[in-house]
C-alpha cells in the first residue's frame, strides 16, 4: 500500500482542503484497473467518450495550514514538502502518516474519474458550489499496487 498526497486544483479558493490523501492499496488498484478497461471497451462504441465517473470516497480532504494557525509543534506544511513524488503530482507519505480530525475538510458529491491514463478524485467542498481536482495516478502506480 502507498499513501499517495496531492495538492488539489480549485477554480475558486479550495476551501480549506489544499491536499488529498489517498490509500492505493491493492483492492483500489485492481477496481480502477478494471474500471480503465471497462472504458476502454466503451471507447469502442463511441469514440468521443473521454472518461467516466464513478461515486467514490478513497481521496481524504485537508488543509495543513489550519494545523499552522492553531501552532502544531511539527510544521504539516513543512513536512509536506519534504515528502518524495512518486508520479507527476503525487507525493508519497510515510506509512504512519495521518490527517487529525480537525484537519480534515467537509466534502460532499465526492468522486472517481477514470481516464484510460489513470485516475483522478473530485469533491465539491461542504456549502459552496466549487469542486476540488486531484492529479492523475498513472496507470503504472496502479498497476505497481497491484503487484504488491
């Protein structure tokens, strides 16, 4: 399993969630491998399909700088930083990292996107109408899961 750390992209502010976790575990890289090939096979049929969406809640919403302002002894943003990326925009956290309660943002209409490249995550932050990205997992990070 990897925990896998994105900045996410907002067309507005992002609402108090800067960044999604995501657990790639073996089980999420093997559904999102045969949800590709599910749309692989749809592409057949109508070649203007892009990619689809599924209900989804793997990706975990949270803002480091709440922690700042309420003075954390540890730095989150400063150790966000330091993580290694692993692909693209996804950085991976150590095994014992996890985001406090009162880190975490209120999402709602939260959701998958499958390409035929990988994946991404989208989440409309509680009470507002704007919808929080994640980056992409490539498919070879799924299929990396999956082998593990």
């Amino acid at each position: 399993m990897m925990r896998l750390i994105s900045m996410v992209t907002a067309a507005d502010d992002a609402f108090g969630c800067d960044y999604a976790l995501v657990e790639l575990t073996p089980d999420l890289g093997r559904l999102a491998l045969r949800r590709i090939a599910m749309l692989r096979d749809q592409k057949r049929t109508d070649a203007d399909l892009c990619e689809t969406y599924f209900w989804d809640y793997h990706a975990e919403y949270f803002s480091p700088w709440i922690a700042e302002a309420k003075e954390c002894d540890e730095s989150l943003a400063e150790m966000l930083d330091g993580l290694p990326t692993v692909a693209e925009d996804w950085m991976e956290a150590p095994a014992e990292f996890s985001i406090p309660d009162s880190l975490r943002a209120r999402m709602e209409c939260c959701q998958i996107i499958v390409r035929e490249s990988g994946i991404a995550f989208v989440a409309i932050p509680k009470h507002t109408s704007s919808y929080v990205t994640t980056a992409e997992i490539p498919l070879m990070l799924l299929e990396a899961a999956t082998a593990a």
